[in-house]
C-alpha cells in the first residue's frame, strides 16, 4: 500500500481530515444503525487500530455518539 494521504470532508467542508497509516478492514453494513448514519441502504465502514486523523479543520464540530446501554 502507499504512503499517500487519504483526505477527507464533510459535505459543507467545515470539518476536514487527513488519514494516514494502514486499514486493517473494509466493510459495508445495512444494519439500521447505518442506514440511519448514511441516509442511504448501507454504510461503508473503515477499521483501523493505528491509523491517525489529521484535523485539517473544524475539528470542534466533531461530536461522539455511543450506543444506549443493551443495544
Ligand atoms: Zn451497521
């Protein structure tokens, strides 16, 4: 794999980001959780344990949701 940036925004461009380092998997989910996140029929899902993100920008508009204890 290269070493090339991944850059990334929202849809407004408020918030950017740079990712680098390696993506251990890919997965696409339709779970209602991601369908909800994306507005669409599936999710398209990164995981990495050591990648980095960049904030380019906007990085206090970021907010972090858990799942309600049970679910
Ligand atoms: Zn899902």
């Amino acid at each position: 794999m290269d070493n090339t940036p991944i850059t990334g925004q929202c849809l407004c461009g408020a918030v950017r980001f740079h990712i680098s380092g390696e993506f251990e998997s890919f997965f696409v989910c339709h779970c209602s959780r991601c369908r909800k996140d994306s507005g669409s029929a599936h999710s398209a899902n990164l995981f990495s344990p050591t990648a980095k993100i960049i904030w380019v920008s906007g990085e206090a508009n970021i907010k972090t949701f858990g799942n309600p204890p049970g679910n």
